[in-house]
C-alpha cells in the first residue's frame, strides 16, 4: 500500500533509528556491506530492526538480529526483552532469558538488572520466563544454551 501511494508511514521512530536504517537501505541498494553503529546507538538498531521486519528486508533482518545478539549487555537487555514480547519475537525473548541467565555478567549486574526488572511493564513476564527456563532446565539436567 504504501509503495502504490508513495507514503511511508512511522510508527514512532527516533532520528538516530531512521538514519541507520535508511543508512542500511542505501548500503543495500548499491550492494555495500552493512555497517555497525557505535554500541552507544543500540537503540538505532532496534529500531531499525523493527523497520525490517515490518518491510521484510529479510537479509538485514537477519543482520540486524545478530547484531542485537552480539551486542547484548545489561544495559539493554531489559529493553530487547520488553521488545521482543511487545513484538511477540520469541527468539529474541528466548535468547535475552538466556543471556541473563548464562552470560557472564557480575552478579552485580545480574542483581540490578532484575530489581531494575520489577519496574518494567513486563515484569511479570520476566519473572514468570525465568523461573520456567530454570524450572525447565533442571528437568532436562542442566543442559544450558
């Protein structure tokens, strides 16, 4: 629809998440590699994320996805996971839970991201996929991804 009518249509989107994802869109157009932001902009690529999936660029998808992946931190775990089930991603949640339980974050870390957690909009959610991934994983005897 939006192609027969030459609109775009933005949900809400920051400047700095629309710049990397039209950066992408030209990279792909004349055949150039993706580039990858400076780990502060971390949000830019959730965004732009977001964006590819909702044109089904499956490619920088698929790109954006590992990037979110591998640069995944507690300071945004958090909002992946808040993300991913807004936007019902279940691999994306599945793949935060994990990190949070196995990465080899200080325990520091870990203690303040899930009093961090408790203020969430998902924070029930977050509590509930933690008990059951380890609930889950000592059935299948510890066994973790």
């Amino acid at each position: 629809r939006e192609r027969n009518e030459g609109e775009i249509h933005l949900r809400t989107c920051s400047v700095s998440g629309l710049r990397y994802f039209l950066n992408l869109i030209v990279r792909r157009s004349q055949k150039l590699k993706y580039n990858v932001p400076n780990r502060a902009d971390y949000n830019a690529i959730l965004e732009a994320f977001e964006m590819a999936r909702v044109y089904i660029i499956s490619e920088m998808e698929t790109f954006l996805q590992q990037m979110l992946v591998g640069l995944l931190d507690d300071t945004n775990c958090l909002s992946v996971l808040e993300w991913s089930l807004r936007n019902y991603h279940a691999e994306l949640t599945e793949t935060v839970i994990n990190y949070y339980l196995c990465s080899t974050l200080t325990t520091e870390a870990k203690v303040k991201l899930f009093h961090t957690a408790d203020y969430s909009e998902f924070s029930t959610e977050w509590f509930e996929m933690i008990i059951e991934t380890i609930l889950t994983r000592c059935r299948n005897g510890f066994e973790w991804k």
